[in-house]
C-alpha cells in the first residue's frame, strides 16, 4: 500500500477523479525500490515514515496530503549517496470541463514526469492531463525543482 500511496505522490499514475471516504490519516512507513532507468540512472531506494490523507474535496476532486512524511533516497548502486527530505505537500485533482484533470501541487512534493525528470517541487505547480492520461500542459508553477537524480549521485 505504501508503494501505491508513494507512487501517487510521484505521479506516475493517471489522474485520479473519483469520491473517495473520509478517513483519518494512515501511515505511510516502508521501503521499496524503483528500478534502474525508471527515475535515474541508477535504482533508488525510498524508506518513507509519515501519514498521508486522501480527502473529497468539493466538486468531485481528491486531496492528497502528507503530514509530517519523509522520504530517505538511497542511491542502491552507491548508498553513501543518500538523501533524506521533507515531503509535507499535498496535490489534489480537479476534473475541468472539458473533462481534462488539473493535478495542483503545493508545498515540497517529490514528483516525476519525463519532461523535468525526478524532482522535489518546492512551491505551486501545475499539470493537466486528458481524459486518458496524457499531459495535455506540461508541469508549470512558481518554485524550485530540484533534480533528485543529481542529489544522489
């Protein structure tokens, strides 16, 4: 469950528009590793502790927040390289209408899209995608995106 909380926070999933329950925040503690080529050039490993929350927020979108969680990045092929940072944002989904979701994120999020790579967003940034998935207007926002691949190598 973690590694499907975890990876949502990255963003590799499709938009997500439907209701979801209210329900207290669960925690988000485990570790997993992602393959080599899949976000840098070499595996990386994530133990994450913290709580996440989905909410139903008005209109039919979701919030993801992430009180409190940090995510330790371990380099597998070098693990003196390693990283630990604060991941307190949260994003949330907004189904448009035209149907095409806008994902909003806020606060320090770890995200990956192919076009900025692996990077911890600090600040606003925005992504639309279509009702299939597809990008539709590239991640955009004020902030920092800092390039977690680099931090690690």
């Amino acid at each position: 469950a973690i590694a499907i909380s975890f990876i949502l926070a990255l963003s590799v999933a499709a938009p997500i528009a439907v209701a979801v329950a209210q329900e207290p925040p669960t925690e988000a503690d485990g570790t997993f590793t992602v393959k080599k080529g899949r976000l840098c050039e070499f595996p990386v490993r994530f133990e994450v502790s913290g709580t996440t929350k989905m909410i139903e927020s008005p209109g039919g979108g979701v919030i993801f927040i992430f009180p409190g969680l940090t995510a330790t990045l371990t380099n597998v092929d070098n693990p003196e390289n390693q990283e630990t940072l604060s991941v307190t944002g949260s994003f949330h989904d907004t189904v448009l209408e035209n149907g095409n979701v806008e994902r909003v994120f806020t606060g320090r999020n770890l995200l990956f899209f192919p076009e900025v790579g692996f990077v911890l967003a600090v600040g606003e940034f925005s992504i639309v995608f279509d009702q299939k998935g597809k990008v539709v207007q590239p991640l955009s926002g004020e902030g920092q995106l800092i390039d977690v691949c680099a931090l690690l190598t």
